[in-house]
C-alpha cells in the first residue's frame, strides 16, 4: 500500500510540472493564436534558418513557418558563487 500512495505522489509532481507547448509541426500562426506573441522573436539564424521565439518557460524554434522543437527554460537563473 505504500508502495502504490508513493508512485501516486510521483505521478502527481509529474503532472504538476507538465507544461503546455506548441507540438511539432504546428504553424506560427497556430502558434500565436493558441499561446499569444512571444516575449521575444529573434532573426533566423544558419542554413536551413532556424528562427526562436521566447515565451516565459520555454523556447520553441522554427523552420519554414513550422515548429520543430519546444524547450523548456528555466524559470530563474542559476545562483552564482
């Protein structure tokens, strides 16, 4: 029994830390209507160009319009010393 209220309480911490992201291949504009305008959009960047927009918690990056990746930032900078 406390094996399964254990597991329960680590299902339940994953849960509350599950955020959500736009999911690949979602379109900018799908992107900006469902989550708002980014914090920040920075320029394209390489070849093919990757472009970054910043939201609070997370960064998603695009190619051609589409998402191809969402990774989560940290909240707070790391203390230094």
């Amino acid at each position: 029994m406390k094996l399964i209220i254990t597991l329960l309480a680590v299902l339940w911490s994953f849960q509350a830390l599950a955020v959500d992201t736009p999911q690949r291949g979602m379109v900018m504009t799908t992107v900006a209507l469902k989550f708002g305008e980014p914090k920040e959009k920075l320029p394209a960047v390489g070849n093919p160009p990757i472009v970054r927009w910043v939201y609070p918690g997370y960064v998603v990056y695009f190619q051609d319009d589409y998402v191809i990746d969402t990774v989560l930032t940290p909240s707070t900078p790391p203390a230094h010393g």
